[in-house]
C-alpha cells in the first residue's frame, strides 16, 4: 500500500535528519516512527505530542539542555550511572 503525505517543512527536516543521522531510509524511518505513534494508546499518544510540541517550542525559544546536562539529571532523579 502506498500513501504520499505532505509534511510542513519542520517535520520534514527533523524527519530528514534524524533518518540521515541514524543511517535510515527516510521512508523506514517513516514508517517505524508511524508504528510507534499508534502502538501507544490513545491518551498516550496525545501526550507523547504534547510533550513533543513542548520540547519543539522550548528549542526554538534556546530553552535546551546539552546532552550531558540531561544525563546528569535523569542520573540524579532516578539514581542512574548513565554516561555519555
């Protein structure tokens, strides 16, 4: 089965790029990021977007951690000896 879907120009390029960074076909990617969203229950699914859109809204504004910062507070909340 084959369905075209048109993307706005955010999605595509955050679509783009994770599929370029992790080595993926884009239409693999695609699909498993499809898989995944409607695998999750319904109230799961629209909070998993709402704190997707969340974290979009915080990057553009310069609201992010690094990588490392995150790590070293999931370790401190959950007693976790996560590393980079």
């Amino acid at each position: 089965m084959s369905i075209t879907l048109d993307l706005p120009p955010k999605v595509e390029a955050l679509l783009r790029q994770r599929a370029a960074s992790t080595g993926q076909d884009i239409s693999q990617m695609a699909l498993a990021l499809l898989t995944l969203g409607l695998s999750l229950d319904e109230q799961d699914f629209f909070e998993a977007l709402k704190g997707i859109q969340r974290g979009l809204d915080d990057f553009d504004r310069g609201q992010f951690s690094s990588l490392e910062e995150f790590i070293a507070e999931q370790n401190q909340k959950y007693g976790l000896s996560l590393e980079v």
